[in-house]
C-alpha cells in the first residue's frame, strides 16, 4: 500500500483484539493500543483503527561512515557505506548511546526527507556500498528500511542492519529477506541484564541469532558492549562466547566494545581496555575464531588473522586499514585458507573518514 505522506503509512503487523484494542505483532512487546496511542517504540501507532508507521520517508540525518563503523569486519573492508536513522526504539536500554534519536519523541528532529530512490541514488553517486539502517533500531521502522533496500537492489547496492535483533518471527522473516548484512548487538548473556537495564528479553535475540545463522544467507556479526559492573564477568563473556561456537559457529565475528557513560548511566565508569583484551582472549579460548576489540585503538585486537596459521590477514588501527594479506577471492595469501566473510577483490581506501550528507528536501 502507498504511503499516505512521507511520513505516515499503514503497517500488517498487529491484529484487533476483543476489548476493542489494536495489538502492534511487530515485536514481543506486543503492544495494545487505543486510538490515538503510541507504541513504546513511539514511531508506531493506531489510527483509523490500524498500526500505522510515523517515520517513513524521514531521518534524522544521513553520514557516509566506514563500513567498519558499523561494525563489519567481513564485509567488504575499508569500503564507504551511506548510514542513516529515524527515531525510536522498541527497547529502553538504559545506557543508550544514541538516546537523542532512539527516545525522541519530536517528530520534527527527523529534519530530512527521502524517498527511498532518491537514497539509492544518493548512496551510487557518492560512491558507497550501500546503505546502513543504524543509529536507531531499524526494526521500528522496518517498512522504509525495506523500501530502500529494493531501491538499492535495484542499483547494485548492498544493504546493512545495524540492530538488537528483537523483532517477532513473521516480520523478522520478512524484514531480513531484504537484507544483505547485519550488525546484532548482543548486549548481555543474562535475562537478568535484558529486563532490569534494556526492558527486552534475551531469548528473543538469542532466537533472532539462531535464525540469521541456520535460515537465511545474510552475513552478520555481533556486538557486545561491556559495562563496568553489569555484564563484564569473565563468567558471563565464557557462557556467551561458548553458546555462540555452539549455536552459531566459531566463524561469526564478535566485537567487544568499550561504553561510556551516557543517557540514564551516567554514574559507570568507562570500559578500560583489558576488560576489552580479557574479553577477546576468552573468546579465543572457547573457540571464537574472530574476535575484536572496539571503540579503543588496539591494533592487535582490531585486526583479522588466519585461524590455520596466525598470519595477519587485516591490518586495522581503528577504522584505518593497514597490511591486506588476503587474496582477491578472500583467502589467506600464506596457507590459502578462505577467511568467512564478503571478501572478494581488493580493500576500500575510505580509511575512517565521516562525511555528512545532506538530502535534497521532497515535497510532502
């Protein structure tokens, strides 16, 4: 169904129940609402007795980032990638890092406008990759983020999630099917942690991991963001890292970021470093054969090896590419074993430059 505007358009995810209310099925907070209300994620809503979504066409700003910002390692390194973001969230993490887009609730913050060929076309003339739904959770708005990701099939471009992966089974089928890559954040391996700081459940993403390994063919990685005090025991980096080899393969990169203090934890102390080196070496330990270290600069923990014979496939200084040790076709050139990822041809230059973009304005 076309959009009504550029901002609003009617959603299929929810169904009526018997006291009158409405259901959103997007995610498991399931939530039921009465004409007028807003979901938690705020973006989304009843009128004329339907969910409809609030932020199609609009973003709160768009930047060509390193694809290693996101962060992928294995996909297509050193290459640029159009990012952009709405507003809203269907989780309520406590330690949001973009709080000012993810809660806001001004519908006039999302300034820039763009149907999904004009960022298409945007993203081809600038030279990136594609484009990257991140900033907020691409999953509340999941109906433009699939638009332009036709759009960009359409021109040969890729198209990237960046996400926490809680999304219910029918959209989540629908929503990766047009999807290339992802970037899940895996923000604890304790129900404890999910309910108490971000209002989610860890089941459901665990869930959302398992289906991205076993039913799709998108490329993903996972992030972990380790805070002093909650979710940084060397007990709970072994459980988490021995599920994923178990569950998911030991070839599914894993980046273990550094937080700073920010929205409603402000009172944490930032991550030091060997909490971020601990959390790699136990990661190896268990089998994880391509683990990082984030947000710091950290040569050796940012940098791919070969898990055969140790060589250093993929220099990296933050997001800035150094000695590329691979083949064309994405093979160590020492011992010619296949390194798991979007590989092929030569490194990108785009080094950790941060360019803004500013869309042209569509009439409304």
């Amino acid at each position: 169904m076309a959009p009504k505007s550029h901002r609003v358009l009617p959603t299929k995810y929810w169904h009526k129940l018997d006291d009158g209310r409405i259901q959103c099925d997007l995610c498991p907070r399931a939530c039921q609402l009465r004409e007028g209300q807003r979901g938690l994620c705020f973006v989304r809503g009843r009128e004329d007795n339907q969910i409809m979504l609030y932020t199609w066409g609009r973003s709160s700003g768009f930047c060509i980032d390193p694809i290693e910002k996101k962060p992928l390692n294995h996909f297509l390194p050193g290459h640029p990638i159009l990012s952009f973001g709405t507003a809203g969230c269907n989780l309520a993490c406590k330690f949001c890092q973009n709080w000012g887009m993810s809660k806001s609730r001004e519908m006039d913050t999302l300034a820039d406008r763009a149907l999904p060929e004009e960022l298409a076309a945007t993203a081809k003339r600038l030279g990136c990759i594609g484009i990257a739904y991140t900033y907020n959770d691409p999953v509340v708005f999941m109906e433009y983020a699939m638009d332009v990701a036709d759009a960009c099939h359409a021109q040969g471009l890729k198209s990237i999630a960046v996400t926490a992966g809680y999304i219910s089974p029918g959209p989540r089928a629908e929503f990766y099917r047009h999807m290339d890559a992802a970037n899940v954040d895996l923000k604890a391996f304790t129900e404890r942690f999910y309910k108490k700081i971000c209002g989610g459940e860890l089941g459901v993403v665990l869930e959302t991991l398992e289906y991205l390994k076993h039913e799709t063919e998108v490329w993903f990685e996972i992030t972990n963001l380790l805070i002093p005090g909650e979710n940084d025991s060397s007990a709970e980096m072994t459980a988490m890292t021995q599920w994923v080899v178990e569950h998911l393969g030991p070839d599914v990169p894993m980046h273990f970021s550094a937080f700073h203090p920010d929205w409603k934890m402000l009172d944490k102390s930032r991550t030091p470093p060997e909490t971020l080196t601990r959390a790699r070496d136990i990661a190896l330990a268990n089998g994880v054969r391509y683990p990082y270290t984030g947000n710091v600069y950290d040569t050796r923990g940012g940098s791919t090896y070969c898990h055969h014979c140790g060589a250093m496939l993929i220099e990296r200084c933050w997001y800035r590419l150094g000695h590329w040790g691979l083949t064309d076709d994405g093979r160590c050139q020492q011992c010619h074993t296949l390194l798991p990822g979007v590989l092929k041809g030569p490194p990108g230059r785009w080094g950790a430059q941060r360019q803004m973009v500013r869309m042209r304005p569509t009439s409304t």
